[in-house]
C-alpha cells in the first residue's frame, strides 16, 4: 500500500501532467500567484516557438523532481 508521502507526490504529479496548461499543480500547492503565471507563460508558450520551450523546461524539470520525490519515499 502507498505512504501518504507517495499519495501526495501522485497527485502532484498527475496535476502537473493533466493540468500543466492551467497551473492546476501550483494551485494545488497554495502557490496561486505560480498558477497564475504558470498560465501566463502557457499562453506566451502557444504564441511563440522560444515561449515553448522556456515553458517545456520548468515543467519536465518538475516531473523528474516528483518522480524523484516518489523513489525515495521512505520504506
């Protein structure tokens, strides 16, 4: 069965997949100035091809912190 450390970074990680676009993952974190820029930076993302990839970073940056977060999960 799951520790509450590894529920918590599941749901971390499935907001961030689902809703990256929207900031639902900073939301979910209390970080309501975040999410906002979050969106900010999506619709700046869709406007050009550089906003993209300053976008793409942060966010594969924090999945591989989740994903780390999970495996070292104590026992």
């Amino acid at each position: 069965m799951l520790r509450k450390k590894e529920k918590q970074t599941l749901t971390r990680l499935f907001l961030l997949g689902v809703g990256a676009p929207i900031g639902l993952d900073r939301f979910y974190e209390g970080d309501a100035t975040g999410g906002f820029l979050a969106i900010l930076g999506f619709l700046v993302a869709l406007i050009t091809v550089v906003g993209l990839f300053v976008w793409i970073f942060p966010f594969i940056s924090k999945t591989f912190r989740l994903l780390r977060e999970f495996e070292d999960a104590e026992d």
